[in-house]
C-alpha cells in the first residue's frame, strides 16, 4: 500500500543485459575508430615525416626556424644547427625548433 509507482518499476530486472551494453559501448568504439583515421593517424604520419626531414637536415641547406628566421645550414652538430641569417651573422638554433628545411631544387628565384 505504501509502495510508491517508481519505487515499484525498478524493482524488475533489466532484459537483455550483455546486449545493451554492446548497444552502449558501439557507438563509442565506433567514434574512436573514426577519430583515429580521420586525426591522430595523418597527425603521427606528419609528424614522423617531420622528424625524418629535420633529423636530414645538412650543410647549405636552406631552413626555416620556428621564429620564422629563413638561413643556410653552416654546421650541424646532434641537437644544435648553426644558421647563416645573412653575411656574417650566424645564429645556433636547437634542431628540434627547425619548422621547415627548403628543398633547394624547388625553391625559385625571386622575380625583380
């Protein structure tokens, strides 16, 4: 008599319960599936692209740091790279701060 209707209706068992987990966790699974393909996979490919380019980099090649300071590559040594700014300016530069390395076949000269 003192029951109360809710009370009453979570008192019965749950029907089907390993499938309405599957049904639960599908959708979720399913998200990550998409996230990895579409995300973190091209990101790591990038980013190992990346670090294969930095980790080539050699003398006269024309870089770009992450200051956005473009220079030719005087001396590599393991984690530091000198760059020549301009005539007579050289600057030492962390390797791993290096955003670009210019493939000098596909640079073009400036038009005057």
């Amino acid at each position: 008599m003192f029951v109360t209707p809710a009370f009453a209706q979570t008192a019965a068992a749950a029907p089907g319960g390993t499938s309405g987990l599957l049904v639960q966790i599908l959708p979720l699974a399913l998200i990550f599936v998409v996230f990895w393909f579409l995300i973190i996979r091209p990101q790591s490919k990038r980013m190992k692209e990346h670090k294969a380019k930095i980790d080539a980099v050699k003398r006269n090649d024309q870089v770009v740091t992450g200051g956005g300071l473009v220079g030719k590559v005087t001396k590599v040594e393991d984690a530091f790279v000198e760059v020549e700014l301009a005539p007579n300016v050289k600057v030492r530069a962390v390797k791993s701060t290096l955003s670009e390395v210019i493939d000098p076949a596909s640079a073009k000269p400036a038009n005057d």
